[in-house]
C-alpha cells in the first residue's frame, strides 16, 4: 500500500512540476514575466520562454514513451 501512495505523490509532484513550468514558459513568452533590459529584456525572455515551454513537452511525451 505505501509502495502506491508513493506513486501516486510522485506523479502529483511531477505534475505540479509540468504545470509550472508551462506557466511560467508561457508567461515569459505572453510577455507578462520579462528580464531587465541589462540582462537582455524582452526579447531573451521570449526566448528562454520558448526553450522552457518546448523542452518540457518533450520531457513529458519521454515520460509517456517510457511507461
């Protein structure tokens, strides 16, 4: 029984992990979460945006795959 109540918290903080990374992927991308203008403003952000929104997708069709 513990065996699969683990299971289950570790899909729950997997989730949570791909759900915020999408958030915050597509904030930065949308705009609404941008860099100062030293550190490369918004066009670095929309780009990071963009790496992280894109190489979470492939981390959870790799995680599919694998099961």
């Amino acid at each position: 029984m513990a065996k699969q109540g683990g299971r289950v918290l570790n899909f729950i903080a997997w989730l949570t992990g791909v759900i915020v990374s999408l958030a915050v992927g597509f904030a930065m991308v949308g705009g609404t979460l941008t860099l100062p203008t030293r550190l490369g403003g918004d066009v670095l952000a929309m780009i990071a945006g963009w790496v992280v929104v894109v190489t979470t997708l492939i981390s959870v069709v790799l995680a599919i795959l694998k099961q």
